[in-house]
C-alpha cells in the first residue's frame, strides 16, 4: 500500500490532533441497541441536535482544485473534501477553530478514503442500495433533530451541503453493513452457553454499582500520540461544556469507540469491570455530570453520566411450583411427609425441561403448577433469599408458607425494571459485536492491499 501526505502535497500543514472514525449514523446492523433511560443535568442536553435553523453555514478556507487523493482507480476531488467537511462540521456541532481545523480535514478526507475502499467492495460483490433504504434513513435522521426529511436535506443545503452528499454517505454506510452483516453472519453467530454465560454475568454485575453512561474515546494511535489525544478531548470537552456542540453528536463523529454509532451510548459499566482510573472518575459524579478527559494507556476518554445504581438488582425469574398442601399448624409428622414428598420429587423431576414432561401429572399428594413471572422484591423474605443465588434449571430446597410446602424451579430470569437485558438482547448485542469486529479488520484488509495515492 502507498499512503503518503507529503510536505508538498495539499495537506502539508495538517497535524493530527483529531484524526477520529467518521460514523454519521446509527447502524441497524452493526449498533447495539440499549434501553432508554431518563437524562439528568447535562445529560438532558446531550441528545439534542446539533442541526438547526439557527446553525451557521461554516466558512473554510479554500482548498486546491482538483484531484487530492485517487483510492486505486478512484478519484478524492476539493469538492468531495469540502463538502465532506461541511457535512462533518454541522452534524457534530463543533465550531471551527484554528487548532481544529486540521483535524477536520483530516477527518474528513479519512472518511472519503474508507467510503471509496467500501463501495469498491461493495461493487465487487454486486451489493445494491435503494433510494428508498436511503430515504428511510434520511427520515430516521431528521427525526432526532426534530425535523422532516425535506427540511433535514433544505437545511443542510442552507448551510452548504448538497443532499447528493448525505445521501451517498449513508448508500455507502447502509451497504457496508449490508455486506458485513451477509458474509459474517454465521461467523458470528453465537452458542446457547455463550448466551447463558453472558447472562449469568449480567445478573451477577445487578448486584454490584453500575453507572449508566454515554462516552467518547480518543486513541492515541489514531490521534498520533498521546499529547495529541488529550489536548483533542480537551477541545472536543470545551466546546461540549459551553454548549455549542451536543454530546451525542460529537461521539458519533469523532469518538474512536464502537460506541459511537449509538451516540456515545456505553450502556451500564459494572463496578469491577471497569479501569480504575475510570471508575474513581465515575464515582465521583453526580447524574448528569460530565467528566474532565481521563488518559489511559489506551487514549483519552471523557465519560457523560446518565445514572449510577448502588447494586442489589431487583430481578424476575420465570418459575414453575411442585407443592404440598399443608396448613400453618400442621403436625411435626405431616411437615415431615411433605418435606420428604418434596425431596423426591426434586430428585426425579431435575429440570424445567422434566417438570414439562409430566403435562401436569404429578405423583398422588404433589401439584404442580406454572407460576410464570414473579418480581423478587414482591415475594416473601425466605423465597427471596432462596431463589436469588440461583441460575437457570436450578430447584429451591423444600420452602414453608402458610397455605403449603413447595419447591420452585427457575426456568429463567432477568434483572428487572426498564434497563434489564432480556435474552434476546443479549444474544443480539453478542452477534453486534463480532460483526462490529469483523467489519473493521475486513475494512483494515482492504486498505492494505489498496494503492491509496497523493495528488
């Protein structure tokens, strides 16, 4: 691969502070989706757009006309640069300044050069999108700024960028995922015990502080070095805590992590899985609060706290009853037999999959019984403690109330409440990832055997 930004060329004075992965919009195949949860402080501030009609058009300083970059037998011209840039810049909401400016043009011409190596790709294996695939994408856009579609593509082009641009941003995003998601899929498809693992994991970490967070990562290699990084996320901070630029909007376009096709959204961090750099930052904050970058060896992070748990999770287990009827001032003798009932059936009958198989046909003084879904924090004490420890397929020992003596099988369970995983998501976010993997070291294969040369 040829790759060189020479001091001759067009770009001899770029320094980059910022050179970050451009990722304008959410994809629906490689994002991980997490559940909603309300904002707090300034928080609240930053899923708001960072387009609208009060946004001024950008004045750049003019480039060279011409070719700039071909990416093997395609060409990078000053027009797709500039309108790459302006696209950049009224969509994250950064103002530009002199030291950022350099970072957005890098920036910029990053994004165009990994858009050409993927519509090559995406040619080669005949991957086609529709305008009306970019349409529903336009439409998902515009809503989070609150406009129409039509008024989405007119204010853009009120501040110079053509919708020709926009649109053959998404095509080329929208296919790439396409492609990704074709030919990896059953790479990355998932075991029932990794599911199972994963679960138990995200139930055990119920019990310990969570902290609920958006963030962007700026890495040291990407940026050029570790000074680079930092005095970046300063900017990127500066401007975020005046105001001028939301959040959500900046770690779509300039955080490093895989979470920025979700806006910067991190979901739930668990207290012991986390750098504890990291983590005494977190601790340290109130909802709502951003913090100041944190270096790491890695790179630079800046963390938005939406919320923070202290542990102890409610959760639901989805639970099938063997029982004995016995009443509260039964004898010693009767509390003996159910007990010993109990145990016997617990012993023949090991599993949700076994209690199935009787369809309701229990030996003589046992009944059996589905109980569906039950919240932990509503059931009594003993039956709480009892059956938190336990995992999928696991019996509770014979327990005592005051109509009769039972067993309960957990045949599933999850945190409860509005931010608790269900299965499916689980499963789904596992996939994401490793197609979120796979695309990016497919995208590192094709740039090095790509003749990427300097005009």
């Amino acid at each position: 691969m040829s790759y060189s930004l020479t001091s001759g060329s067009f770009i001899s004075r770029v320094l980059p502070v910022l050179s970050m992965a451009l990722m304008l919009s959410a994809s629906p195949v490689l994002a991980q989706t997490f559940p909603q949860t309300p904002d707090t402080g300034d928080a609240a501030l930053a899923s708001q757009p960072a387009l609208t009609p009060d946004t001024q058009a950008p004045q750049l300083p003019p480039l060279a006309e011409g070719i700039l970059v071909s990416v093997n037998n395609d060409m990078i011209t000053s027009y797709d640069l500039k309108q790459r840039m302006l696209l950049l810049i009224v969509t994250s909401g950064v103002q530009v300044t002199q030291e950022n400016y350099a970072a957005f043009q890098q920036q910029a011409l990053n994004s165009l050069i990994d858009e050409r190596l993927e519509q090559q790709e995406m040619d080669h294996w005949k991957v086609k999108v529709t305008d009306a695939e970019v349409d529903d994408e336009i439409a998902r856009m515009a809503a989070q700024s609150n406009l129409k579609p039509d008024q989405l593509l007119s204010e853009l082009k009120r501040v110079g960028v053509e919708p020709a641009t926009l649109r053959a941003q998404i095509a080329a995003e929208t296919g790439w995922n396409q492609l990704v998601g074709g030919r990896y899929h059953s790479s990355a498809n998932v075991g029932t015990a990794q599911v199972d693992s994963l679960m138990d994991k995200v139930i055990a970490d119920g019990q310990k502080p969570q902290y609920l967070v958006a963030e962007i990562f700026i890495d040291n290699t990407t940026a050029g070095s570790p000074a680079n990084a930092l005095q970046g996320a300063k900017q990127l901070r500066d401007q975020i805590a005046a105001k001028v630029a939301p959040f959500q909007a900046v770690a779509r376009q300039f955080s490093n992590a895989p979470s920025a096709a979700n806006g910067g959204d991190a979901g739930w961090l668990v207290s012991g899985n986390i750098e504890p750099s990291v983590e005494t930052v977190l601790a340290s904050l109130k909802p709502g609060e951003m913090s100041e970058p944190i270096v790491t060896k890695d790179g630079v992070y800046i963390y938005l706290l939406r919320q923070k748990t202290d542990g102890n999770a409610d959760m639901v287990f989805r639970l099938k009853q063997a029982a004995v009827p016995l009443t509260a001032n039964a004898s010693p003798a009767d509390v003996a037999a159910a007990n010993a009932a109990l145990s016997s059936f617990r012993s023949r009958v090991n599993s949700c999959e076994a209690f199935d198989d009787l369809d309701g046909k229990a030996p003589a003084g046992v009944q059996v019984t589905d109980l569906g879904d039950a919240q932990l924090s509503t059931l009594l004490t003993n039956y709480a403690d009892a059956l938190r420890p336990l995992k999928n397929n696991q019996i509770t020992e014979p327990l005592r109330n005051a109509q009769n003596m039972n067993v309960l099988y957990v045949c599933d369970r999850q945190l409860a409440g509005d931010n608790a995983l269900s299965r499916d998501q689980v499963e789904n976010n596992l996939v994401n990832q490793r197609l979120s993997m796979l695309g990016r070291r497919y995208l590192r294969e094709l740039r090095s055997t790509a003749t990427i040369e300097n005009h």
